[in-house]
C-alpha cells in the first residue's frame, strides 16, 4: 500500500489530454437563442412534435446502419453517413475529427451556455459478441445512439430560432476498442467547442419507455497485469496462482438469462450486491498469470493489486507486474444525473425513471469517462426492451440483440429536450 503507483491509484486518473489542432474548423462556442423561459429552453411539447415528424426518416436511417455495421477505427461509411444528414439539417460539420469523428454545431438564436450530446458509431467486434461471431454487427446499440444523435440535431435544428445557447452533437468511432474518446480529446474537441457539459444515452435491458438514470454511478473501468513464475513446475504453479486469484472475485460472469436478470435487478436494488464488487478473471499460460478485472467504487484498484501481491508472493520468485494506470471507471456527476431524473419525470411521468444504486453492467467500461474526467454531465440508460421479450434480445453484445425502434423517438425527445434546457442555464 506505500508503494508510489499504488498511492497515484488512489486518486483519479486522468488519461485523455488535449493537444493543438489546425486552424479552420467549424467548431462553435457559445451562440444565441430563445426560450420558454429564463434558464428553462424549448417548450417540451415543441420538441415532441418535431420529433414525431422525423419518425419515419429515423427508423429509415437506423436500418440502413444496421445494415452496414463497420468495427472500431472503421466508421468510413457511418461517418459520411452522419455528415450528409447533419449537413443537410445546416449545421456546421467538421469531420476527421479523432479518426472517423464528426462534429455538428447547433447554434441557438439567442444567448447561453454550450452543451454535448455524445453517440457513438462503431459496431461490436466479432471477437466481443457474447459466444464470438463471424462478422462485426450492431450488437450493442450504436446504430441507434447515432440516430439519435441525428435525430436530435435536426429536432433542434428546427427549433433553433427558440434555442439558447450552442448545442454540439459529437458522433464518436471506437468506443468498442475504449480509444475513440481519447482520441476526440486529444484532437481538441472538448477544448475548441469549450462545452460545459456532456450528455449520453445507451441501450439498456429495461423496458423500453423506462430511463435509468446513474447518478453517482456509472461504468467500472479495468485494471490488467501479470505474475511471471521460475522454477520447474512453474506451469504447474501458475495454475494454482491462477485459481487462487480467480478466487477474488465477488461477482461472477453471466451463465444465462436468469443471471442477467438478477444483475439488471442487482443494479436497481439500494446498497445491493453491485454497492462494491470485483469481477476478476485469471488465466494460466504456461509459467505465466495474466489478470484482467474491474471493480467499484475505482479506489478498490488499490486493494486488489496489494491483495494479488500479497497472494503470488507465496510462490518464490514470482514477479508482480502492472504495465499502467487502470482505464478509469465512469463515474457520472450526482448533481447532473438527478436533475436529469428530474426532467425526465416531468416529460414521460415517474414512472418512466429507474434510478440505479451500482455500477452496471459490471463486467462493460465505457470511454464516456474520460469526458467526464474534463467536464460534468450524464449517461443514462435507455430502455429497449420489448414486452415479453427476453432479455437477451435487449442486453449489449448478445447476437440475439434486437432493440425495440419505439426507444428511437423516447430518446430524441428526452435528450433534445434535455439539452435545450441545460443550454438555456444561467
């Protein structure tokens, strides 16, 4: 526990810098716009009835990307895609941005702060389809974030000559691989459009119509290292270690459907069995212990690294090695994350909100933290699963992934509405 690296890990860690960019890109701060009143934005009933114009055109856009899934670091087609659209809805669009990153710029007609919405593009990598897969596929809901994302820029496109403020939508590649973030960071995207906040919705396993909402909760993020072991009989050693290791573990990976519903259940339950977890696994490769795990809250890194020391320094001359800093957990803002509730309820009723009281899912990560590591904001779940579906057909990187296309407009409208309102803030 006094080990230098050890003590760095008990803060957090950020990871994305931000460099310089070339001169000449369309990225806007702050613009001006109206509102219904001071510090409130659009009308929520405005934005619905934009939203249910572009119905239609939305469910068409999803199912042409569907169609044409492209894995991390290979958005060529969506990006172009996204830029057409936002283009054609007159935005400012600066694309490149991060790799196959697009920026759109919605400018208000009247004064306030710049807000973010986030989607990502990519689809999931055969090798991280639940069971693998022969080809990468939209497995995870990217091809409905994007949609939304279009979907909110030409709602508030629409609208802008009622909007305060600046809205940037941010279409992201790789998030799968957790580099695409990094990437817009460091290519300036937060620095240029200097936001102030950040927001993001993600399929969830809940029903669709319902949002969870994490405040002061989020994603794990992911530690990795490794034990070397000598001697003869260090492969037979090595998978000794490796069990005993495994044994840290408070959580295990799903085996079924009935798992993943007492994970989801897990999640919504106060001071549950989600509060604080690791989920670890360790593998044997000849006199060699690979370790890979996640845990929460992110200060439990700590712990973990000391407790597998201490465990491989029972095996004379093993050598503990952790390469770098964990990839950092999401941990999204409380303040933000139960404003957010609060719009919520008032624009689809109470019913409509799940607040969660874990880290979920506890095996995922998610790149959104490093946003958040700059600026505040939210990540919240959308529900997408249809009634009497399993929940399979609604949980991220299972083949049968089949979201229900209603959530489309559920979340258009909450996150248009939303971001209208937080760029109107005084």
């Amino acid at each position: 526990m006094d080990r230098p690296e050890e003590r760095a890990l008990a803060r957090r860690t950020v990871l994305a810098g931000t460099a310089a960019v070339g001169a000449g890109l369309a990225w806007g701060a702050a613009g001006t716009a109206g509102a219904t009143g001071r510090g409130q934005g659009l009308a929520q009933e405005a934005v619905d009835a934009e939203a249910a114009r572009l119905e239609r055109a939305l469910l068409a856009l999803r199912r042409d990307l569907h169609r044409h899934p492209e894995p991390p670091g290979c958005e060529r087609r969506t990006a172009g895609v996204v830029a057409r659209e936002l283009r054609a809805a007159g935005l400012a669009v600066t694309t490149g941005v991060g790799g196959h990153g697009v920026v759109g710029v919605v400018r208000g007609a009247r004064p306030g702060r710049t807000v973010a919405y986030r989607a990502d593009m990519d689809a999931v990598p055969p090798q991280d389809i639940v069971g693998g897969g022969p080809a990468p596929a939209h497995l995870c809901g990217h091809d409905l974030h994007t949609t939304m994302g279009v979907g909110i820029a030409r709602v508030l496109a629409r609208l802008r000559h009622h909007l305060s403020g600046t809205v940037v939508l941010l279409f992201q590649p790789a998030e799968e691989s957790l580099s695409g973030a990094r990437a817009m960071i460091d290519a300036g995207v937060l620095d240029r459009t200097r936001v102030a906040e950040i927001h993001a919705l993600h399929c969830g396993p809940f029903p669709v119509g319902r949002f969870a909402t994490t405040a002061g909760f989020g994603l794990p993020g992911q530690d990795k290292g490794e034990v070397a072991l000598a001697g003869p009989d260090a492969p037979e050693a090595a998978r000794r270690l490796a069990a005993q290791l495994s044994a840290l573990a408070t959580v295990a990976l799903p085996d079924g459907p009935a798992d993943l519903e007492r994970l989801v259940a897990d999640a919504r339950t106060p001071a549950g069995p989600l509060a604080r977890f690791v989920a670890l696994q360790s593998r044997a490769r000849e006199a060699t212990v690979g370790v890979s795990y996640r845990c929460w809250p992110q200060e439990r890194y700590v712990e973990v690294r000391a407790e597998v020391r201490r465990i491989a320094a029972s095996y004379p001359g093993a050598v503990v090695r952790f390469p770098g800093d964990p990839f950092p957990a999401m941990v999204s803002p409380e303040a933000e994350g139960r404003a957010l509730a609060r719009h919520l309820r008032r624009a689809f009723g109470r019913s409509a909100v799940t607040p969660l009281h874990a880290a979920f899912p506890p095996f995922s990560g998610e790149d959104f933290a490093l946003y958040l590591d700059h600026v505040p904001g939210t990540f919240t779940f959308l529900g997408v699963r249809s009634p009497g579906a399993p929940i399979t057909a609604s949980y991220p990187h299972y083949p049968d992934f089949a979201p229900d296309e209603r959530a489309i407009g559920l979340g258009v409208r909450a996150m248009a509405g939303w971001l209208a309102r937080r760029s109107a803030r005084s």
